[in-house]
C-alpha cells in the first residue's frame, strides 16, 4: 500500500517593502494572497492534481505583518471529502533576527481537486491519527453545517440600486501577471481586489483610514479569466459601535460582451484607525429603505449565525450596532 502524501505544508519568507499597503503595514488582502498560496501548495501536494480554491472560512486579522517581518504560513489538511480538501492555515510572524513568532490570523480554506476537463477528481482520503488532527477534523465537520447556513443566507440577499449606503465600484482588466498554475486568474489576487475595494467604500464613509479585521464567507463561484473585464462592487451594510460590515461582490466578463457573471463573494468588517492606529468609534448607519433595512438584518443574521461556530465567540462592539 503506497504512503500517504504529507498533510502539511509551510512557506517561510520575509515580508518586503512591495507588500506594505495604506495602512502602514502588510494589508489584510496580501495575507489572504499568501493564506491562498499556502493552501494550494497544501492540496496539490495531497492531491497530485491541479486544485481550485472553492471557500475561504472566517478570518480574524489579530495583528499585522510589518515589513522587514519574518513571516510563516503553515498550511495543514484537517478533512478530506470525495473531492475537497479542508485546510487549516495559520500565519505567524516575527523579528527575523531571532525570538518567538506572533500568530496573527487563522482560517479555513477548501480547495478542490480538478482533472484536465475541470471536473473534480476523487483525492486521498485524510484520516486523523493523534487527538489533535482528531480536534481539528470535528472542528471541520461542525463547520459544514454553518457554511452551508452562511452560504444559504447570503444567497438568498438581493443588492439593487435601491439602497442608500455607501457603495463603491473598482473596475479593471484582469491582468497576465493576476495568472495562477492553472491559466485563471489566482483566488488569491481576488481576495487582494476584494480587500481593496471594501478600504475605499469603509474609509469613504468614515473619512478616516481603515483596516480589515475580518474576512469571511468567501465563495468562488466560477473561476476569473486573464483578459476579463472585472467589477469589484462593495457596499456598507451594517455597522458596530467601531466597525463597518462591507458586502462585496467580484463580477467578470469577456469585454467583447456586455455580460457580466457573479465569481465570487464575502462580507468583510472594516475598522477606522486615528493616527496611533488605535481602532476608533465611526458614525453608525441608519438603514433608510426596505432594501437597506434587509440587508442590515442579514448582517446581523450572519453574525449570529457565525457566533455558533466551534470556537468562535462574539465580539462585543459588533453587537452594539445601530
């Protein structure tokens, strides 16, 4: 019987100047670049096939990577479906020069494998052998249900012209240097988009310079393609006593054609930083039609829906919202 590929992979780098964004530090959406790279790596190497990433779970942006930072991203499959692989990512970083690494974000990513015609191909099964790839494969299973439940929620949400909040749109051509292993554009470099375009639609309403803290629900729908045309739509949906839930939905298309399709889709929670950086209160939002009343409570929903999550716990000032 021939062994089992290794479940674990870790990249180690340093993070370079070219990866400081507006905020001062390595933005939210360069680490779910490296979050996506890791993962990959991870599931190619279980796998033995081309994989494409379908999900990227809930993750909290604890403290940022600074240039100059030695960084680790270890990627480790927890579950293993006919075809999907779970993939629990943890990035660490540190003072090159020696001393303990720092945590400073944690999620959940799914990859699927993908034969030659696209189609997903069966992979080897995972199974847990200590008590802790045991914790982290029930970790997995429960959050299923929950997905399946955000997923649910959020599709069930139409966003129209008759809402009043915020709302920005980025739109460009997805360029050959966005390429992944595959010829699509990297879910990586859409979760950068993403990021970038829910720091203007927060930081817009605010008026102050903002960070993610949160990313989550992030669901590839069908993959991007070098050459399209893209549109990154966000939009505020909710707001706490400090932070700012953004929906935001990535759109392509051939620009020979006026049609554009859904690709993917996450909420992501913003903070408004004064010049310390120290996060600060933001005006709340008043929901003004029908429209943006819905969308309000669908964001409530998701954070309650989320809260019962294995591990996961409320934060406060997201609850004392308008």
């Amino acid at each position: 019987m021939s062994e089992l590929p290794s479940n674990s992979v870790t990249l180690r780098f340093l993070a370079s100047p070219t990866d400081v964004g507006h905020s001062g530090s390595v933005d939210a959406g360069t680490v779910l670049e490296w979050v996506d790279k890791a993962a990959y790596a991870a599931a190619v190497g279980w796998a033995k096939s081309y994989c494409v990433t379908a999900y990227v779970g809930n993750i909290h942006f604890a403290d940022p990577v600074n240039s100059g930072d030695m960084v680790e991203v270890e990627a480790t499959i927890v579950y293993t479906g006919r075809s999907s692989m779970h993939i629990r990512t943890i990035v660490s970083s540190g003072d090159p020069k020696g001393g303990p690494a720092t945590m400073r974000s944690q999620c959940l990513v799914i990859f699927v494998a993908v034969g030659p015609d696209g189609r997903p191909v069966p992979v080897p099964q995972f199974k847990p052998s200590t008590p802790e790839e045991v914790e982290q494969r029930d970790n997995a299973l429960a959050r299923i249900a929950v997905r399946e439940k955000i997923v649910e929620a959020m599709n069930a949400q139409e966003y129209t012209d008759a809402g009043t909040a915020e709302r920005v749109v980025l739109r460009f051509m997805a360029a050959p240097t966005d390429v992944n292993w595959g010829g699509k554009v990297h879910g990586g470099i859409v979760m950068k988009w993403i990021d970038e375009a829910a720091y203007v639609c927060a930081s817009r309403y605010c008026g102050k310079d903002t960070v993610a803290v949160f990313s989550g629900g992030v669901r590839f729908y069908r993959p991007l393609l070098i050459g399209d045309v893209v549109e990154v739509e966000a939009r505020l949906v909710y707001t706490g006593h400090k932070g700012m839930h953004i929906a935001v939905h990535v759109r392509s298309g051939s620009p020979k054609s006026r049609e554009m399709n859904l690709t993917t889709y996450c909420l992501t929670v913003m903070v408004a930083r004064d010049e310390t950086g120290t996060s600060v209160p933001i005006p709340a939002w008043v929901p003004e039609t029908d429209e943006d009343r819905r969308l309000h409570a669908h964001a409530r929903e998701l954070l309650e829906i989320r809260g019962r999550a294995p591990g996961n716990r409320m934060p406060d000032h997201l609850l004392n919202g308008a």
